[in-house]
C-alpha cells in the first residue's frame, strides 16, 4: 500500500457548483482546483501592445467529506506475532504455524469481530476501522523467508505463503483488511526462490526475487520494521554494535530494493523496532542506543515490541492513554492457546463506530477547535455518541458535550 489510509474514508473533494470528484486521501496541491470557465475575450491580433488583464476569479472552499472512528470506550487493539509457516499437512510448532491453522486462526479471528489496523497507523493514533468491527494487529517476525511471502507466475503472493494465505483471506473478506507489520533481518538468512511440490528452494537469483517480494509487500499493506541484521542477541553487543545492526539492515533493505528500481518504497514505513528474542540491551548506553535511533529518513523510533508466551492477551493501548508505553509493547506468540484466548477475548475489545462530520474545509483539518466544533454539532443533533473519536492526527474525546483533545 504506497499510500497511507487515513481515518478519512470518503474523501470527496469538492468545489462548490461543480460536481464532486472522488480522489486518494492525499491532496497534492491544486488537485481540487479545476479550472474554472472563463468566458473567451478577444484576443488582439498585436500582443506587443497588450497588457494582460488578470481575470479575476474568486476561488471555490475546498472541502472534503470527514468520518470520524468512534469508539464507546477506550480503543485497544491484541497484537499477535507469527514467525514462519508450514506448507502441506505438517503439525504447527512454537514458532511454525502450518497453513491450514492459520486459515483458522484468521477465520476465527473474523468471526469474533476482528479486523487488523496497520501497527503504525495505531502508533499515529489513527484507529479507522469498518463500522462494529474490532482492530487487531498481526506482526510477522524474520522476514524474509519463502514459507512467509513468496510470488506466484503472476507476481501475486502465493496462498502457499503464510501473507498470501493472509492475502487471500482478505480478497474473500474485504472488511478484514490487510495490514500487516513485518519485522525484517536481511543479514542472516538466504530466499528460497524456488517452490516445488511444498518445498522451496534457495537457486541463483535470490536476491531478486526476494527484493520483488518485499517491493509486493510494501505496495500491498505489509510494511517492514527493523528487526535489527543479524538476529543479534543484544545484550552482548557493544553501543556501537547495536547501532551497526540496526542501520546495516535498514541500508541491506534498501539496496535490495534498488534491485527493482524501488528504493523509494523503503521510505514509506515508519520507525518501529522489535527485539530480537525479547531481549534488551545489557547497559543504559546500549538502551539509549534504541530510544534515540533515528531511520534513514530522520523518523524517530515510534516503539519498540517485545513479546509473551502464554494466553494472556494485554492489548496494545492507544499512544493517547496514559498506561501506554512504547518501550514496551506486548504481543502474544501465534500458538493456538493464544489465538484462543485473543478470540475469547474479543467481547471486552471495543469496535469501531463511524461519526460522519459532513463537508469540512481543508483548512480545518489541522484546526483542533474546528474539528471540536464539527463533532459538537454532530453530537448536539443527535447524530453521533459520546466516546472516542479518531480522526487523522487528532484524537477527543467527548462527554456531555465536553470535547476534550487528547492527542496530539
Ligand atoms: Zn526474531
């Protein structure tokens, strides 16, 4: 997915008289202004003798049409994290989920309500969901191996791979959506290029075909976060190790990506680590290491993942909540006595409601006070319910119509 969702769904731009035109979220500049007619002057055979006459033309507001994400309480999202997967008919294992258990993990996920939101869309505090679902996150860890993602004749994932059973699942469930966080070491591991009868092989050319692999990837919603290059256990690497790894791995991506022409798409992910074996630095040196690190593209670390065992579900709290801390974000090991209980759960996960704010100039979009008006109106003709409203960068929450800016 190259371009980001924003919590705006419709995003109608129009200019008032002339009919609407529907376009992506992002405005680039003058999009919305069509030409306006002007009648025909006539044109002076001589233009040395002309002094151009500025017709003046009164622009039309740009406004856009505004949904807000509701939630009745406070929004919170389970994170799952998967590593690798078993094509063909094989048991899964701790850290080897088999196809055919991952088709009923997402089945059983979509059934209790779940749909996924894109890890850093949630970091943003961008919670946009479809109406009376729930979010939910889904990490992979170790990319990039063939059992994950792997393309077909096509260049479509194939549903031999762990994302393109995702992928399929989300073409047969469009409301499910497909976002997914990938946790990459491009230091220690080959890419199987070859698939034969459930079995890949690594052959001449790899790198290329791993490079298009994550290029599908990036442009189709599963977005790479930094897993540091080698696996490292980092509690016996030096400040200055730490640091190689991480920035090591983030320029092997995107080299990888300049082999398809596409460095460009490693720019679009935001800055999230995860620790490899849930395992921190030794020192206090080696800590700020993480907290300061800044991506090739200057965006500072918006959290770092750990990960848990066992079947206690602790959601991920909205970056707005007081209790949230982005040093420590849990996700829960992918075995089935976790997708059970992250099930289970689903009754005590909030889903998402939609406060459709009408027609708001452009302008207002980065106006706090503006957007509190418009959700204010919304609520004092009885359109909307109190909760917590998400709209792009700006998240209230409203009371009695108090409302109250949490964020940013
Ligand atoms: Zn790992």
């Amino acid at each position: 997915m190259a371009l980001r969702k924003f919590v705006f769904f419709f995003l109608i731009i129009s200019i008032l008289g002339l009919p609407a035109c529907q376009v992506s979220h992002e405005l680039p500049p003058g999009t919305a202004l069509k030409p306006v007619e002007v009648h025909a002057r006539k044109i002076p055979q001589d233009f040395s003798k002309v002094t151009p006459v500025p017709t003046e033309v009164t622009p039309a507001p740009e406004t856009v049409q505004v949904t807000a994400a509701v939630f009745q309480e406070l929004p919170m999202a389970p994170m799952v994290m998967y590593h690798r997967f078993i094509p063909g008919g094989a048991r899964s294992e701790k850290y080897k989920v088999s196809l055919s258990d991952l088709d009923r993990h997402l089945q059983g996920f979509y059934d209790a309500g779940y749909s996924l939101v894109a890890l850093e869309d949630w970091l943003r505090g961008d919670m946009d969901l479809p109406e009376g679902r729930r979010p939910l996150i889904i990490t992979i860890d170790d990319l990039f191996y063939a059992d994950q993602i792997f393309l077909d004749d096509e260049g479509q994932a194939a549903p031999y791979s762990g994302i393109g059973r995702i992928w399929q699942f989300y073409q047969e469930h469009p409301d499910f959506n497909f976002h997914l966080a990938l946790f990459y070491n491009m230091g220690d591991k080959g890419y199987a290029n070859r698939y034969v009868n459930g079995s890949f092989y690594i052959e001449s050319g790899w790198q290329e075909e791993r490079a298009k692999a994550i290029a599908w990837c990036i442009e189709n919603g599963a977005l790479p976060y930094n897993h540091f290059f080698n696996h490292p256990n980092l509690s016996q690497l030096t400040p200055d190790q730490i640091l190689w790894q991480l920035e090591e791995n983030e320029a092997a991506l995107r080299e990888a990506l300049s082999l398809v022409g596409k460095p460009e798409l490693a720019k679009s992910s935001d800055n999230i680590l995860a620790l490899p074996y849930v395992i921190w630095p030794e020192t206090d040196a080696g800590k700020q290491v993480l907290f300061d690190y800044q991506s090739p593209e200057g965006k500072p670390v918006a959290a770092i993942l750990e990960a848990n065992d066992g079947a206690h579900v602790r959601p991920i709290l909205p970056p707005f909540s007081k209790s949230y801390d982005p040093h420590h974000v849990k996700r829960l090991n992918a075995v089935q006595e976790a997708i059970d209980a992250i099930i289970q759960k689903a009754g005590e996960i909030p889903t998402a409601a939609h406060c459709d704010l009408g027609e708001i100039p452009v302008d207002a979009l980065e106006n706090p006070f503006q957007m509190k008006q418009a959700i204010l109106k919304q609520i004092r003709q009885g359109n909307c319910t109190n909760g917590y409203y998400t709209l792009g960068q700006f998240a209230f929450y409203v009371e009695e119509e108090n409302v109250i800016q949490l964020s940013p």
